[in-house]
C-alpha cells in the first residue's frame, strides 16, 4: 500500500535526480481542474510519469476521496473503480 508520505518521498527523491513528476513541473496543468480540457490534458501527462505506478496504488487506495487527477484518473472514476470492481481497468 502507498501512503501519501509515500508518494511525496517518491516524488521528492525522483525530483532530486531530475526525474520530476509531470504534476509537480506543471502544477496548474489541469490536475485539480474542473474543466474537462484541462483534465483530459493532465491525465495524458500522467502517462510518462516515472511515479505513474505508485501514483495510481495511492489513488485507488488512501487517496481515493482525494480530489484532482491522480495517475490519470480522476477522483470519480477511482471511486467507480474501487467500489465496482466490474469496472476495474
Ligand atoms: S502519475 Fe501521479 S505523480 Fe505522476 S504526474 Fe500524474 S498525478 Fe502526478
């Protein structure tokens, strides 16, 4: 399971040898957006992301009230996912 603290240590650790999360380059990019442009745009940021995997683990688990884009899934389609498992990508 990734906690928060977690992902903030993956993040800040892939930061500091240059390997910086999409979100934390650009963070008015759309992640916590309203706009369904600029959410669409933020998820296909999350694609390359070296924290993708983690991301999403901490998305779908701890995270996933949270709002805003996580791993390229909003908030509303985590809960979809973890609640119905039918729906599970
Ligand atoms: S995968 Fe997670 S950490 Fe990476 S850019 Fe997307 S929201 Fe940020």
């Amino acid at each position: 399971m990734t906690t928060r603290a977690d992902l903030l240590e993956a993040l800040g650790n892939l930061s500091e040898v240059g390997r910086v999360a999409p979100c934390w380059a650009d963070p008015l990019a759309g992640w916590v957006s309203e706009i369904p442009r600029e959410v669409r745009a933020a998820k296909r940021l999350c694609a390359p992301c070296p924290a993708f995997t983690g991301c999403r683990e901490y998305g779908t688990g701890e995270g996933k009230r949270e709002l805003g884009v996580y791993a390229g899934q909003s908030m509303t389609e985590r809960l979809n996912r973890t609640t119905n498992p039918t729906k599970a990508a």
